[in-house]
C-alpha cells in the first residue's frame, strides 16, 4: 500500500505520523500558538526531527462552530508559510494542507506542497477533486455532514457505520472518475459526530480497511478524550496515546497528532507486539 507524493513513493508496511502545525488563532488545542516564521520554522523542525513523515497546515479553523473567514484571509495566513517551509527544508519535507478550497489547494500544491487534505470531501468546493486531479497529488477525504458551523446539529445517524461506509463508497467513485489515484480515507472523529459515535467509530476501526486503502487516525486532544477524562484539550496528551494504540491495533496507517514524538514511541511499540 503506497501514495505518489511528488515523485516519493510513501509506504505503509509501518505506520506514519503526521505532524499538526495550526496557523489559525482559534484552534482547539494550539491555536495562536505559530504566529511568527521563527516559532513555525522551529515546530515543523520538532516535528521532523521527532519522526513526522508529513506535517500538515491549516488555516482555517474546522473546530465545532469555528468562525468562518473567506478565502483571502485563508491564503493570507497559510501562502507564505507553505513558501517558508519549502525553502527551508525543500525536499527534506511533505506538506499536507488542510483545507476544502480548491483554490487554496491549487496554489499551495504550484508552490510545493504534496497532500489536499480535505473535510468535506469535495463538497464544499465541487472544483476540487478536479484541482487535485490536475496535480495528481494524494487526497485525504474525510467523512463530515454539513460544515464547521452547522456540524453538530447535524450529529443524528440510523446507523453510524453503514452511513459512513457508504459516504465512502460515493466520495471515492466521483474522485476516481476524476482521475485521483492516491486516496487516503479519514472516518472524521470530532466532525458531526456525539462523543459516542467517536467511541463507536473507534470501536470498529478495522471495518473501513475494507476499502484497501490508508486509513487515518485524526482524534488527537479531541472531545472525546478530554471530556470523557473531565479535563482540557492540554492534559488530554496520555488519552491520545492511549486511544492512538486502539486504532493501530484496529489498522490505522497514518496517526494525525500534535505530539508526534508520543506518536512516534506509540507505533514503535505495536510493531514490537506484532512483530
């Protein structure tokens, strides 16, 4: 199982981690936090040192009830850090961008970057299966209802998984027929989803495997670790570890964290067990 990332074929006979670098000010966890190059520059460092194979940039807040901003705003803050990790680093790096604009995706990927990693799957933005298809850069769909704004009232399923496996089954035959042939499946912890249905979706992991393609983890600090724990997103570190070994165990091929070097130990570990 591969993805074409620039050239670089990317493996996952072991797991990978991706690093979680927010250039929003309202994030959950660290929003605010990289403002200025020399705190981006030393934390995309960090995370590289510490193991990251990709470290992913956002700009727009996607948390439950994010304020919106429009596009420019977007490209304003995330541009000129996509350009400052790619001189710095150059090929030592491979940024996935988060976000479900097609414009957006299309000037990062002409400036460098290497993975669209997109919330609604294309459909927020019906022009961007199309753009990513054009650069034939990998893809990361991942399973929503509704937006940012709206995706908590929208938290109601007859059945979780069979609804989400068939939003797959949807998503994945328009983005072939448009000519993506990397495809990273995201089950979207956190995204119209109660606190059980993440419990429930983590329960049965190994069931989206089925589409044979990289599944990844993204419940890092999230909700449903530092509220089941009655604590905040900064202590919710050991439950992310501990909920990261679940979904590896369940499969999962790429782990997206703000704690990398956790991550890192985390895969390191159920390896040993399995080897």
């Amino acid at each position: 199982m591969t993805i074409n990332c620039k050239g670089q074929l990317i493996d996952f006979d072991c797991p990978k981690v991706m690093g979680i670098l927010n250039l929003t000010p309202d994030s959950f966890y660290d929003g605010g936090k990289y403002q200025t190059q020399n705190a981006i520059l030393k934390q995309a460092e960090k995370m590289l040192t510490e193991g990251a194979t990709f470290i992913d940039l956002g700009s727009y807040s996607s948390r439950p009830g994010a304020t919106h901003i429009d596009v420019e705003d977007e490209k304003k803050r995330l541009i000129p850090v996509v350009e400052l990790l790619v001189k710095e680093f150059k090929n030592e790096i491979l940024l996935s961008i988060d976000t479900f604009r097609s414009e957006v995706a299309d000037l990062t990927l002409q400036i460098g970057a290497s993975i669209i990693n997109d919330i609604s799957a294309g459909q927020l933005d019906t022009n961007m299966l199309q753009v990513v298809a054009k650069h034939q850069a990998p893809y990361v769909m991942m399973h929503m209802k509704g937006n940012p704004q709206n995706m908590k009232t929208l938290a109601q399923y007859d059945n979780l998984l069979v609804e989400i496996k068939t939003y797959f089954s949807e998503r994945l035959s328009i983005a072939y027929q448009k000519g993506i042939n990397d495809i990273i499946i995201d089950p979207g912890f956190g995204f119209s989803k109660s606190i059980q249905h993440n419990f429930e979706l983590l329960n049965h992991f190994e069931l989206f495997k089925s589409f044979d393609l990289p599944l990844l983890c993204g419940l890092s600090r999230k909700s449903m670790i530092y509220k089941t724990l009655k604590t905040q997103p900064m202590h919710a570190l050991n439950g992310s570890t501990a909920l990261h070994a679940i979904a590896l165990y369940k499969g999962a091929n790429i782990l997206r964290t703000h704690d990398v070097k956790e991550a890192v130990e985390c895969i390191k570990l159920i390896q040993a067990l399995n080897a």
